[in-house]
C-alpha cells in the first residue's frame, strides 16, 4: 500500500487537551504556545472552544484569545470549537474565519452531551453550518465516538455510513471522524474508511483519534494505507487523564511528526520545535497528564 | 494483507523490565508475579538475567528466583538472558531449560557494553549456544539494536543481514530481532524482515520492539503483515524511563493483548490478569515508569 507524500497536522492541544485541565491555563500562555506552534509551521490549530465557561472554566476566555491570536501568513487558519448557534455566533464575533462544528454518532453519547438523539443532532449540525456560513465561516464538520463509545460500544457500520453522508450533503471544508474513545483499532480503521472514505467525494477527511490503549499511533498508519492524510494531533499528547478510566488523551503531535519523519513523509512541522512547546506547557500545568514520548526527550 | 490467527508472546517484563528498577524487589514478589503471568495463560516467561550482581543489583537473585519457580505444565517455558559463559553456567546449575543469549549489532554498542566488536560477538555468540547445547539446554539468540542505535544510528541492511544469517547457521530454537532503542518504524520494520525472513527458514523470528518513540504498537501491526507472529512484551510496559533521554519502555504486555483482542488475534491470555499483575506490581516500586496504557483503567 503506498503511503501518502505529505500529511497536513492540526493542532488541537489547546482546546481538547487544555479543556481537561483543572488549573487556568493564562491567555498569554495559550497564546505563546499557539505563536511557537505556528513558528513550528503548522498551518491549522484549532484555538480555543465557545462553551459555557461554567461547563468547561478553562475555555471560558476564548474570545481574549481570539482577539490575541498572531498576524500570520493567508495559509494558517485558526479555528473554534462550536457545539449551539450561540458558540457559532460567539466565534463569528471573535472574529474567527473557521469553526468546527461536532456532533456524536452514540445515541447515549449524544443524550448525555447535547441532550438530544441523533436524528435531532444532525439538524442541529446543519443549522449550525448554515449560521456560521452565513455569517462568513467556513465549517469543519466532525462525528464523534465513530470506532466505539464507553456507553453504547461499537456502531454499526450503516449508522456511521449514514451519518458521513449526510454531514457531507451540508457543504462543509472538510469532515473529521473522531475515535474519541480510543477503541478503533488498525482493522476497524480500515474497513469504515473503505466504507466511508468514497461517499466523501472531494472533501477532505480528518482523523481525530486518541491513543487511550496505545493504538493511536499504529490507527494513523492504518489510515494514511487507506489515503488519509489529515490529522488531528495535540501537543504532548495532552488530553484525559490516563489515571480515570475511560479518559483519554489525543495522539501527540511531536510523536506523530516523529512518525512521518521517519516514514519519509512531509508535515511541514519542526518536530524540535513543537516538542520545545509541549515541555514549556508540561511543565506550567505539572499535574496534568501529558503521555507523548518525545517532549520529555528535549533538553 | 494477511495477519496471523495466532500470536505467541514472550513476557520479559521481570528482566528487561526489572532491571532498570532501583528500588529491589524481593524475589518473592518477583515469583508472585511469574505465578500470575503463568495464571493468565502465559507460556513463555524470561524469568531472569546472570549477569553480574555489580552490574545489575536487580538480578542478583537469579537463583533464587530459578530455584522457586512454580510448577507448571511442560508448554510453560521459563527461560534466563545470558551474556556470557558464566551465566550459561549459572543458569544451567539454575536447572533452567532454556536461555537467552543476546549480543549487538552495532559495534559502539558492543564494544561498550561487551568490549569486543561484532565479529568477536559473534563467535562469542556460538561459543555461547554450544555451550548451553552441551548442558543440555536450549537457546534464543538475540540481536540487539536491530533497527538503531544511539551510538551508531541506523545500521546498513547488509550487516543485519549477514549477522542473522550467521546466527541461524548456529542451530537456534528462535532469532530475537530487537528494536533495543524504539527507532525502528513501520517501513523499516517491513523493510528488513522482507530481507530477513526468508533466510530464517525454520526458525521462528521473534520482535522484541521498545516504545521509546510511540511506535511500539505500530511496529506490531507492521512485523504481523510481514508473517511475525512472536513478540517480547514486558506488563505494564515497564523498562527504562522516559524522562531520561534515550531511555527505553518495552511494549506492554497488556496494551498488545488488547490489540491482538480487538483485532481477533488469539493469544490464549487473558487481559485483565495481566493488567492486575502489571498494577500490583506497579504499585510495589511507585517510582518506577510503567507506560502502558490498560493496566491503569484495571479497578
């Protein structure tokens, strides 16, 4: 199987990894980490999420981060997490040119997060999409809990080839299919990509996947054989807590530049660079669980 | 691709794993844990190293530990590493039937660790196994940094190559390719078994891959499409710390049962036994680094 030449990363550290941790990161370090991760080249870092900060306190300053990001170059795009119409306007007066807008594919999953079954979720999905494009974003979709869920287990395949459809019918800038449990596996990765990957036509698929058993490394070779070639990566593996059962942290971005590096393929990214980042973060949030390899390889 | 129905693994936990471990662990609580890995359905368990007590103050109970293994049924294996005349002696008088006898592929390696060079290695090797032959006893061979070294960086195919083919002439029960430093890859891993394999014949080709760098798991998947189907592992992923630079984890035992689990791959043992023998002895050295995954969400 041949493997692709480039691979395009997106930071996601600051929101799925931070949005975990108890203690208030300070604006002006998020946005220093954020600087130093553009500064490693990457070009897409997803920077904060428009949630009630009574739910998630660590994000309950993303508009001061918006308004604090970094003069860069046309090809870096920031973007937010949105969940309602309310994140979605939040985002479009933070003055962000991109949201991502995510829903679950478990029903209990979906009840327990967002208060609504799946049929309700994907119009709910696609009310967002049309307000944000309304209001000049443009919208990264993503389906959560694709290879698994703690509460409802493995989806049947149809449920998630129905769902890709559909998100893809709305006009989105691209799709990203989360393992946010870490319960896919280099097979399972396979055979839903073989599925799904055909109805995704032009737009691009992201995988977001979490290393909560240690596959997430071995699930993005998986998928690069299968062409994909965007990934979501944060950075030292920030994420969970791997001390709580069933939390889970996100691939690490330096351990997966590491991998395309080795492998011959090209992110653009310093992997140096961004492991420097990772450890300056570590070590202002020490009681956090960050489980990347290669940051604490730096000097 | 094809993967194997089968996957036999050797645990190497309470040797590769141990001996990086200050603190000493009585050899009680080390024959504990071997009656729990044998429990699980275990059948292969490197018990022990005769190395020199100065050197490695972990392993200064090797007889001990020989003398108090269980009993078990004859598919049980119980075996000791070896590096030199003395400890085939040693493990011999153990009364242990089979050993493992390992040197270096990387000359800077050898000459550090062992003080002679690779081609003394290697008559040291055969010297090594007709010894243990003559007492009776059978013999692993091992390579070591296979796949890298921090020393010499990446070997040329070619002396792998001539080395495995060597060794093979020696008349061993099982070649050991060890990944000794994590910088073996998914394509390296397939490029060197596609070279290596077939002149191995008869042989079984056991990966001993370490997780320095996260691909631990990816290698697995990687040697399984090539026809590997016998890995080291060591519970919990003891071995090595990865806050010191260069250090090494193996991969853990229980995080390769769980990927064998999901992808339908028999191994015969049984996760969670494993899991709880990886968390109580985790709990025994606290200090210690234990990176798996699995072992921690055991309650």
């Amino acid at each position: 199987m041949s493997l692709p030449e480039t691979v395009i990363l997106t930071e996601v550290g600051l929101r799925d990894g931070l949005q975990s941790v108890a203690e208030l990161v300070p604006s002006e370090a998020k946005l220093d980490a954020i600087q130093k991760l553009v500064d490693a080249g990457l070009k897409q870092v997803q920077v904060t999420s428009f949630v009630h900060p009574k739910w998630v306190p660590q994000m309950a300053d993303a508009e001061e981060v918006c308004a604090g990001l970094p003069e860069t170059t046309e090809d870096v795009v920031f973007s937010g997490l949105v969940l309602n119409a309310k994140g979605v306007e939040r985002a479009s007066a933070a003055g962000l040119k991109r949201v991502d807008a995510s829903i679950s594919t478990s029903d209990t999953h979906s009840r327990k997060n967002a208060n609504m079954g799946l049929d309700e979720a994907l119009k709910h999905l696609k009310k967002m999409v049309a307000l944000a494009n309304d209001a000049g974003m443009e919208v990264r979709a993503g389906l959560q809990s694709v290879w698994g869920c703690v509460y409802d287990g493995y989806p049947p395949d149809e449920r998630i080839v129905d769902m890709v459809s559909k998100v893809i019918d709305m006009g989105v800038i691209a799709l990203s299919l989360a393992d946010s449990t870490g319960m896919a596996n280099p097979n399972s990765i396979k055979q839903l990509l073989e599925k799904t990957l055909p109805l995704c036509q032009d737009t691009p698929v992201v995988l977001h996947l979490h290393d909560t058993r240690g596959l997430g490394i071995a699930n993005v070779v998986a998928a690069m054989e299968m062409g994909v070639n965007q990934f979501d990566t944060a950075l030292g593996g920030l994420g969970g807590c791997p001390f709580i059962k069933g939390a889970t942290g996100n691939i690490a971005t330096e351990d997966t530049i590491n991998l395309m590096n080795e492998m011959g393929i090209d992110t653009g990214v310093d992997l140096s660079k961004v492991a420097q980042t990772s450890k300056a973060l570590q070590e202002s949030v020490p009681e956090s669980c960050f489980t990347g390899k290669l940051y604490k390889m730096e000097n």
